[in-house]
C-alpha cells in the first residue's frame, strides 16, 4: 500500500562549496553570541574582504560559501558592547575543504558505502541559515511565538516551531520537517514568575519566601536573562548567576570611598525608586566575588529563552494537551510550515543550488499480519489473532497461570481497611477467573499504616511474613512515594510487590481487574500468553537453535542534575523457544555516557587470579542454568536509544564486550550475532494516503505497518515499523537500524520477528510501538533511578571513589560511578514489570 512521510525531496546543483574554518578569541560561552559576532563580521566585510560572498554559518566553528572567498586565512576584528563593557574579538577565517559533491551522488546512488556526512552537513547548515537568523534555534528545532503559545503553568509556556533535518534516503537527499514543541519562559517581571512558580495565589511584600521555596527560585532563574525597568528610558541585561540568601533589607555592598551601603538605601539615593519586596531575596548577577544585585520587583524576564530543566506532571500534560494533533491535523500543520517557510524563496538556498520540493513523498509499505496467540486449553478460546492491533481476555485462560499462597496487602492511603478487603477479595476472584491459582485468604492481615513511615511497615510486614510471594501496596493519596516503596521492596527485603493508586483502587472496573491480574501473574513466575509458532517451534530465527534475545538501554539524568548519573539497564530472555520471560541487570555510570560500560570486565582476585564478570554474562550464565545447561547459539540484540553519530562507537565497544563475554564461558564459544539499534526520537511520520481510510480508530496507519524502501538508509539495513495501534496524536513509527548481522536475517525476516514480538508485551492485551527486550530495558533502567535516591537516614547510594561496583548483585573491578543498591536475586525477573 501507499503511506505518505514527512520528507521532501531536495535537489542540488554541482556548485563550488567551500568550507572554512572559524576560530574565535575570546571563546563567546553561547552559539547565539557567536551569531552576532558573525552577523557584525558580514555587514562590515562582506562587500570588502568577503568578496561579495553570502555564507552560511553554523554557529559554532564552520562557515560555508557558494565559491572561494578572496583569501586562503584571515584575521578580523569585531567589537560588540558599549564603553566600559566592550569586548573586542578576534576572528580568523581559515579555508579547510571542498564539499564533494560527485562523492555524494554516488553514495545516493547506492554506488558507495561511505557518507560524505561532511557534504550533507554543508548543505544542512545552508538550508539552516534562515531559520537560525528569523526564529530560536533550540538542536534541530526552530521556535516561534507567532507560530503559537500557550501558557503551561509555572511562570512557563510553550511555543509551537517545526523540526528540520537534511537526511541521505534512497531516493536521494530529503528534508525531513515536522512539528515540535518545548517549554519557554514567559516575558514576565521576575515577582510574577515567582508567584506562578512557587504556586501562590498572590506575592506578599513583607512575607518571605521558605528556604525551600527559595532553593526552588533559584534553580528555576539560574542562567535566565532579564531586564531591568527602574530607569526611564534606558534598560540593562543581565545573566542570572544565583539568588541571595539574606533577603533584600539586609543587602549592603562597599562604596568607591570605602563605606558600606544598603541595595534598598542606593535604589532610592540613585533612582529615587522605593523598594517595596525588602524581606524577598534578590537577584544576583556577576561574580560571586564582583555580585551584582538586583531587586526582583525591578526586573523582567526577556523573551525567548527555553527551559531546559524537568517538567512536572501537570507542565507536562499541559503541553501534550497544546500539541497532540490526529495525523490529518499533523499533516496539515507540517504542510502548513512548509509552505510557511518557502524554501524556493530562499536566497541562499538558490545561490548554494539547493531546492526544496513542498509536497511529502508517497512510499511504498507492507501490512504484516499479526502473530496467532496462545491461551491455556481450560478456556473455551485456546487461541486468538489480534484485531487492529489489540484483543482482550474474554472466554480465555492464561497460558500459564501463577500459584500464590502467601500474600497480603497494605494500605497507606485514607481508604477504610473494609474497602481494601472488599478489593482485594474483587482481585482475587479476578486472578482465579482467568487461569491462577491464588489463595483466597491473605496469610497476614490486611492493614493500613502511615504514609509517614513506609520503610517501617514494610519491614514490619516481612518481619511477620518472611517468605511473602506477593505483596499488595495501596500507595498514599499524595503522589511521589512509589520509589520509596520499590526501592525498600526490591533491594532491602526482596519482595515482590504489586502498587496501586488509591484514586484507580475506588474506581476499579472489571478492565483494571484484568489489567492488574496480567501484571501479578508475570510478577509470581507466569505467563500470560506466547506465540503459537514459537511454542510450536516453527518460530524462524528462534526455534531451530537456542536463541536469546536482549534489549539494552541507558537513561541519564534530567536536564542539570548530573549528580545523579546515567543508569544502564539489560535484559535477556530466559525460555527458549517461547521467548515470554526476561531477567534484568543494571548498572550505573557517569552521567551522559551512552556506551554500557559494564557489558563485560575483569578483575583480578589474590588467590583465583583474572575474574571474569559483567551485564552480559550474568544474563548468558542465567539462561544456561534455565535452559538445562543450554548455551544460546544466536544472539539478537535490541540497544535502544542510541544516536546515528553513536553508532559506530557504540557497536565497536558493545559488540567487543558481547564477543568476551561469551568467550569468558568458554574459548570457543562464539554465537552468531545480530545487533539492532531502535530508535524512537525521531521526526519521521507516516500518514495514510486517504484518511480514515485503512486507518485504525485514532485515524493513524495499521498496526503492522512496515517501509523499508524510499525513506531509509541509501545502503544500511533499516526499516520504519509502526506495531502498535494509536490512541491519541500522530504515532510514531519505531525504527530499527541493523548494524551487524551475523545470522543473515532477510528484511521480511527479521521484520515479522520484531512485529511478532511486540504483541508479547505482558503488562497489557495491546501489541507495543518497541519490541519488548528494549521496552523492558527502559522501564528497568527507569526503575533503578528510584534506587539512587537515599532513604531516610540512609547514606547507601552517596557518590563513592571509582572502585566500587555498581552492577546489581555483583562485585566487580574499579570502573563504577556510583553504588546501587543489590537488587535481591527474586526480583531480577520481574522488576521491569512495574
């Protein structure tokens, strides 16, 4: 069938482009400065020692001309800032290479292996140019408050811009555009954004912020640029750096004579301009040996300027509010950019020979079918096929029911312990209905506790029940404890528990029933269904060898809170040939580092000699032991989350550790090999190509849906997927890179087993948009950040010395970042199931 994608063609002409050079002294701290010095650069020289010469810069080091300039190096001066806070810079302009442009038409061709990236880039950054100059430039993504904003809370809003990315595809290069939204400060006085900030109703003078509140401003303002409107006529800028801790009415600073004076005394004196917020902070600018202060009543946030830092939950919804948009509203918004941008209008684009097509391409797709799933034989459907990429537990049994004996339930939130018992009896009933086995009578009895002491009663609980199998968790009505309940549960007294929220618990339907029983069951050892062929064997790719297949990931810290570190999660199937059950490690690692660094390692112990451990083989040893005394002969290797400027990195490192991994179990032990990169952040979209014709109900393409052609790598094994059926907006399909495959998958091959896969998700009756082992992997390493954050009283996961070893349950050699707590080893199979 015919899917339309988000790319446009973009032709190019055999022009002279000529790459140079760009080094600045003083080194400016931000692209945006290095765009104004560049911008002053051509208006003063452009006509002189430029030539004549429109460029294109990149706002950092590298410039580009339609043509040679008049020089081979050359030095300029350029001066921004006014008396006392001039800067003189020094430009040089050093010519560096000729884009080839012969080379890449070959490699569009399918003529060449290697990517001219640095040709592509010079073609990006002309096509970047125009945006750069008219709107904010945050990576890859432009943004304007005229393409539309909208207030988010806290003092922020978000504005609508579009994302634009020059990419190599088989039909040769296109500009891949879609529609992006992020979080901006509002242009707002600095007391209104504390209002907004710190949630109060309104600012009082001579009420001060709590230390808490304050620590929170300053967070918030660090690095944001304001204003100042005490003084008719003229305004100054300055860069946050911090906020006082004295409040303003005890701010003083020396003189030129010597003499101290008060900020609110010198605002009169000076300005005549009464203070009024003295017992607030003040804003404080410079140095912390040269401090500039600025009472917040006279300053205001200058436009602009994006917020870099984490969202909460109610920012968050309300910007997914602002841009979800059905895939006929996308499309049409995307188009409605395009032509907005008028890329034929583009003076430099034409003297570079760049041209920009307006229309999105039509590709071929496929529709692969969806996977027969197997139920238990006691229920009266044994088995099912998926419609639309969902199905549900009506007339059927779990394929393999859990046993549980020994559970109970604890309630932290304000629900009467009656309500609580009358629930968990509803669940029991539910568990026992659809192929478990539970044991009607909790063994402990059900109580409800304080939210103020979690740890307590959960230890209390395995005090009196030891050899619990399944704990039952109603979380407190007020949000944010969860992590401290799996963090107890799973590292200190190794239980397995299920959470709820109290608000999901009052209205429970016979749905959440399902859905929760689905979640115990994994939890205690079941399954809830399999794939028929892999049960039958006649799975290609897994059943005719012992296969495991891994998914691996790595999440790293928000936005400014490096502190904490990047956490790495991997998990392996364990049951051949149903391919159903995983087991989880994790691992933490310095912050922003995408290679897993503990895949493998050695140590050296006195008396043993070279110890072998790490990721990989712990997985590869647990799988053997599951598999009587199996080794798997295939490894499939899902790594989510990795850049296209990683790959090669990634996969000469990763791919190293697997190799010695496997040989540590045995000298000859080499498995065939396939490693696959998913990618879900990115900007491409299919749309179908007569809406709400073949579409699912949310109007977006089938579930199923496979392009592999047109769009993708001129020479790479990849392929856009979209497994999974929509539910609001535009979905996304998932895209898989394949950049080594030693067991010689077909595309159709390996494309129906990730397709399959996906419907084997265990936590819910829908088939998943990423397969399942990278799924897994994500919620795992997601997980384990709820590890990092310390207890009460606890100093058990504080920054150590490199040496200590941070793979849970196990030591190891001195490469760990920081401790994670040992995850207890009956919890490693069931950890990502949340």
């Amino acid at each position: 069938m015919i899917v339309r994608a988000n790319h446009f063609l973009v032709g190019f002409a055999d022009k002279d482009i000529c790459h140079y050079d760009v080094a600045i002294s003083p080194e400016p701290k931000t692209r945006r400065i290095n765009r104004v010095i560049m911008t002053e650069l051509m208006n003063k020289h452009r006509t002189s020692s430029l030539g004549g010469q429109s460029v294109a810069y990149d706002g950092s080091k590298s410039l580009y001309t339609a043509g040679e300039l008049p020089f081979t190096v050359m030095d300029f001066s350029v001066k921004l800032g006014k008396e006392r806070r001039e800067i003189e810079y020094k430009v040089t302009v050093r010519f560096a290479a000729r884009a080839n442009l012969y080379h890449l038409q070959q490699f569009l061709g399918g003529r060449q292996r290697d990517c001219p990236q640095d040709t592509i880039q010079a073609l990006d950054v002309v096509l970047r140019e125009s945006p750069c100059q008219n709107y904010v430039t945050v990576s890859r993504s432009f943004f304007s408050a005229t393409f539309g904003h909208r207030d988010i809370g806290g003092g922020l809003e978000c504005w609508r811009g579009f994302y634009q990315s020059l990419r190599p595809t088989q039909m040769g290069l296109s500009l891949n555009i879609d529609i992006s939204s992020t979080s901006f400060y509002r242009p707002i006085p600095v007391m209104e954004f504390a209002r907004d900030c710190l949630n109060l109703r309104t600012v009082e003078a001579n009420r001060p912020p709590s230390d808490r509140d304050r620590l929170k401003l300053r967070r918030a303002l660090r690095g944001v640029r304001v204003e100042t409107t005490h003084q008719e006529g003229k305004k100054s800028i300055y860069k946050i750096t911090g906020i006082t801790s004295d409040p303003l009415v005890q701010l003083n600073f020396p003189l030129d004579e010597g003499t101290q004076m008060t900020v609110v005394q010198y605002f009169w004196d000076r300005y005549k301009y009464r203070l009024k917020f003295t017992s607030w902070p003040c804003l404080q600018s410079g140095s912390a040996a040269r401090p500039i202060y600025l009472p917040m009543e006279v300053c205001t946030i200058i436009k602009g300027q994006r917020f870099s830092r984490k969202l909460n939950e109610k920012q968050v919804t309300a910007i997914l509010k602002a841009t979800c948009e059905r895939p006929k509203e996308r499309e049409e918004s995307i188009l409605k950019m395009v032509d907005h941008n008028n890329y034929a209008a583009d003076t430099l684009a034409r003297e570079f020979g760049v041209d920009v097509t307006n229309k999105m391409v039509n590709v071929q797709a496929r529709l692969l079918p969806p996977p027969m799933l197997k139920y238990h034989d006691s229920g009266r459907e044994k088995s099912c096929v998926p419609s639309v990429g969902q199905w549900n537990m009506i007339n059927k049994k779990m394929v393999d029911g859990g046993n549980v004996q020994s559970w109970t339930c604890l309630n932290f939130s304000r629900m009467p312990v009656e309500g609580v018992r009358m629930f968990c009896g509803d669940l029991v009933q539910m568990c026992n209905s659809i192929g478990m086995v539970f044991n009607q009578i909790p063994v402990a009895e059900i109580r409800s506790a304080s939210a103020n002491n979690i740890e307590g009663a959960l230890k209390d609980v395995h005090q009196r029940v030891p050899k619990l199998q399944l704990l039952i968790v109603i979380l407190p009505d007020i949000s944010g404890q969860y992590g401290k309940v799996k963090k107890v549960c799973e590292t200190e007294l190794g239980i397995v528990s299920q959470c709820l929220k109290p608000d999901k618990v009052n209205k429970a339907n016979k749905q959440y029933f399902e859905n929760v029983a689905l979640k115990i069951n994994v939890k205690v050892g079941g399954r809830n269904t399999a794939l028929q062929q892999a049960l039958s064997r006649k799975m290609p790719f897994v059943s005719d060898i012992p296969t495991i297949i891994f998914g691996a990931d790595v999440t790293h810290p928000a936005a400014g809170e490096d502190s904490s570190g990047s956490i790495a999660a991997v998990v392996a199937s364990m049951d051949w040939p149903a391919i159903t059950k995983y087991r989880a490690v994790v691992s933490a690692q310095p912050p922003r580092q995408e290679i897993i660094q503990d895949l493998f390692w050695t140590t050296t112990d006195p008396e043993k000699g070279i110890m072998p451990g790490g990721m990989i083989r712990e997985l590869l040893l647990a799988f053997y032991r599951q598999n009587n005394n199996i080794k798997p002969q295939r490894i499939i290797f899902y790594r989510d989350g990795v850049s296209e400027g990683q790959f090669a990195e990634v996969l000469m490192y990763e791919m190293d550790a697997i190799r010695k991994a496997c040989q540590s179990l045995q000298k000859d032990y080499l498995p065939k090999v396939t490693f696959v990169v998913v990618q879900k952040r990115h900007h491409t979209r299919l749309f179908p190509e007569v809406h709400m014709k073949e579409t699912d109900r949310s109007g977006n393409i089938l579930p199923g849906t496979v392009v592999d052609t047109n769009i993708c790598h001129p020479t790479e094994f990849d392929f856009y997927l979209c497994s999974h059926a929509g539910i609001q907006g535009t979905s996304r399909p998932a895209h898989y890179h394949v950049l080594y495959d030693e067991n010689r998958f077909t595309a159709d091959g390996l494309q129906s087993l990730t397709n399959n896969l996906c419907y084997t998700y265990a936590r819910c009756t829908r088939s998943v948009s990423v397969v399942p082992p990278a799924y897994y992997a994500h919620l795992a390493a997601f997980r384990a950040r709820y590890y990092d954050e310390p207890l009460e009283g606890s100093d058990s996961t504080s920054v150590v010395s490199a040496g200590s070893r941070a793979v849970a349950g196990a030591t190891g050699p001195p490469v760990a970042y920081r401790r994670l707590p040992q995850i207890k080893e009956n919890v490693k199979d069931v950890m990502f199931y949340c």
